[in-house]
C-alpha cells in the first residue's frame, strides 16, 4: 500500500480555491488525513532506508517541529499575498550538519498539483558557502562534468538563479563559467501525480535519491563534509 491518495492533490486543489482560515477550520480533519499525516508516515519510513541507501547524514522526521515536514501556513508578515496557506506541500532531508553556520546539501520532496518534484542540493545558499563549491569545479573539472552526465542522464536538470557577471575571483573564460555563476547547486526531478500514487513511490524516491549521490558528495567535500 502506498501512503498517498488522489485526495492529497484534490485538497490541495480544493484549498487553492477556498485558501482561508474557516475553510480550513471545516477541512482540518481532511487536511490531516490527505495530506499531512501521509506525508509524516512517508518521512518516517524513508529515513532507516535513505540512511541504508543513500547516507547516513541525511535525517527524515516525520514532523514539522525540528522535522522534515514544511508547515502548511504562510508567513505572510511581509508579502503582499496575504492567503494563509501553501497550495503544496513539502518535505526536506537535511544533512546532519547543516544549520545556520554550516552550508550543506540535502533532499528535497515537493508535491503540488501539476507540480511534483524531487530535489537535491543547496538552494540558495550563504554566499561565502558558493566559493568552496565553485573552486572544486574548477579544481576537478572532469569530476564535475561526470556529475553533470549523471544527473542528466538520469533525468535531472540543474537549476536555480545565475549572477549575470563572472563571481569575483574566478575567470570569465573558464570553460565551466556557465556552473560558476550558479547561486544555488540544486538539482531536479518531474514527478508525475500517478507515481506519487503508486505503492512503490517510496522505493522509486529512493531509486533517484541514489542517482543524486555523486552530486551530493561532490557538494559536501568541497565543504568538508561527510557523506
């Protein structure tokens, strides 16, 4: 039996219609059993074998405090869209040792309807967490693009936000400039709704999750990091 159903993308379309606190009050009950209590059970039974298959540092709780679970309310204090919840919802695996002084890769889980994907990576992260990164691509250039084959093989494709200038220290005319000017190293995957369904979507994460781990490992040895 898979964890999710047809109803965690039908309630997430349903709240993207009806995005307010009384709908919710009326629907908290269908939100826990769609869409939350899922998505914990999935966190929960991905960690022992994401530490089997993929590694050890990765940590999934099935929780949203000091969890992996992404809470559903918005933080609207500074946005000019005032609805109160997320029309998605989301799951980060985060390296054991990243935190607000420590830049590290970790997995990323995105379901929205019409939008499902997975992730890896670091997604904007602090400046001065760009340049060991940026410096091991070109100190290992040809590791680097064998990363990059992997990911593209296997159906991922680099994303994020690009300075438009050459990062300052590093040569405009370096083959790699392209992947120089990155602002986050993240890589991404498609989900289609009917995989998210799927009794075996739990091992397909996985399945994928294995294919980011050159990438991950690249990322976490240009900041000395275990993987």
């Amino acid at each position: 039996m898979g964890h999710f159903t047809a109803d965690l993308f039908d309630f997430l379309m349903d709240l993207e219609v009806n995005n307010d606190r009384a709908w919710m009050a009326a629907n908290r009950a269908r939100y826990e059993t769609s869409v939350r209590d899922p998505l914990y059970a999935f966190c929960d039974d991905l960690a022992e074998p994401l530490h089997a298959r993929v590694s050890p540092h990765l940590v999934a709780i099935g929780r949203v405090q000091r969890g992996s679970v992404m809470q559903i309310n918005r933080d609207v204090r500074f946005s000019d869209d005032k609805t109160p919840y997320r029309t998605s919802t989301a799951a980060s695996f985060s390296h054991e040792m990243g935190g607000r002084d420590v830049a590290a890769p970790g997995l990323y889980l995105h379901l929205e309807p019409g939008n499902a994907f997975m992730g890896g990576g670091m997604y904007h992260p602090p400046t001065k967490a760009l340049t060991p990164v940026r410096q091991r691509i070109v100190d290992e250039g040809e590791e680097w693009d064998a990363v990059r084959a992997g990911l593209e093989a296997a159906g991922f494709t680099l994303g994020g936000e690009s300075l438009k200038t050459s990062p300052r220290g590093f040569d405009a005319d370096d083959p790699r400039i392209e992947d120089l000017r990155r602002t986050s190293f993240v890589c991404m995957k498609p989900i289609p709704e009917d995989v998210v369904l799927a009794e075996d979507f739990l091992d397909t994460y996985l399945t994928w999750a294995e294919q980011t781990v050159p990438f991950m490992r690249f990322l976490c040895t240009a900041h000395g990091l275990p993987f």
